[in-house]
C-alpha cells in the first residue's frame, strides 16, 4: 500500500537533482559560510557575511560604517566608499574580486545621491561592471544611506 501511494511520487521527483547547477553544493555537500566577527557589544549579527554554495557567492548586505562610531560615515562620498570597500572585503575573504561580482542591489535612502554614489562605484571596477538595481527605500539600519548586496562567481580554480 505504500508503495502505491510513494512510488508515483519519487517517480515524479526523479527530475529533481536535474534541476541542481552543477557544482551547486561544496564538495562535501554543503555551503561554506563567511561569518562577522563580533561587534563592539560583543555579538556578531545573526547572519553570515557572505555564503559559498558552489561557484557562487552570495554577499549579504553592506552599509559603510565608521569603525569608531558604528553609524554611517558622515560624508556622502565616505560611506559610498565604504561601503565598497566593506564588500570588496567579505569578497576577499572568500578568495575572489569586486570584478567576479555578476549582480549587485545598491538600496538607497535618497535617489539624489545616484551621481555621486556612481561617482565613487566607478571607480572599484575595471573593465566590465555587474549587473545592478539602484531602489530608493525609506530608511536604513544605523542611519546608512547605502546598503548593497550582490551575487559573485567564483571563477574555476579560485
């Protein structure tokens, strides 16, 4: 009887490990995680830097903060600054460049600060740029203007 009941069904998820990118999973089956270190209060946020899941990164969030202060850099071009630099960081920690970035989300707390945010973006990559969304929000966390996440590609053999 059950057989009747469960074998249609695992017939008809046979296609599934089709659906999974090869080298989708860590050799050993899973994602690798790049995890923060511990704030000054002692705690490291609950969640990863960056997770590693085959040949692809997936870089959390990012806003620029003053190491001293904890709050968003006070001048706009700073915190573009960064907040580039706070991804390109998580990236070098998994053995890859802001240029293996394939896709990048740039939220932003005030659409006029677009040319001078562009301004500073300019200037990390070289060559090609990734893909990217640029969405206005209402607020970020700790007073940020910028917050970006972003997807990268690890090139065969990093």
């Amino acid at each position: 009887m059950t057989f009747k009941v469960l074998g249609p069904l695992i017939a008809a998820l046979a296609w599934l490990p089709a659906m999974i990118p090869a080298g989708a999973l860590a050799a050993d089956g899973a994602a690798r995680y790049i995890d923060q270190a511990p704030t000054g209060a002692g705690t490291a946020p609950p969640f990863s830097e960056a997770v590693i899941v085959g040949d692809t990164v997936y870089v959390a969030g990012h806003i620029g903060l003053d190491p001293k202060t904890q709050r968003a850099a006070l001048s706009t071009d700073g915190e573009a600054h960064a907040v580039m630099d706070a991804v390109k960081t998580t990236l070098e920690s998994a053995g890859l460049h802001l240029d293996d970035l394939v896709s990048v989300t740039v939220y932003c707390t005030d659409l006029e600060l677009y040319d001078a945010f562009n301004a500073v973006y300019r200037t990390y990559f070289h060559g090609h740029y990734p893909a990217r969304a640029f969405i206005g929000v209402n607020r970020l966390v700790r007073g940020a203007h910028f917050e970006i996440a972003g997807v990268a590609n690890r090139p065969h053999g990093k």
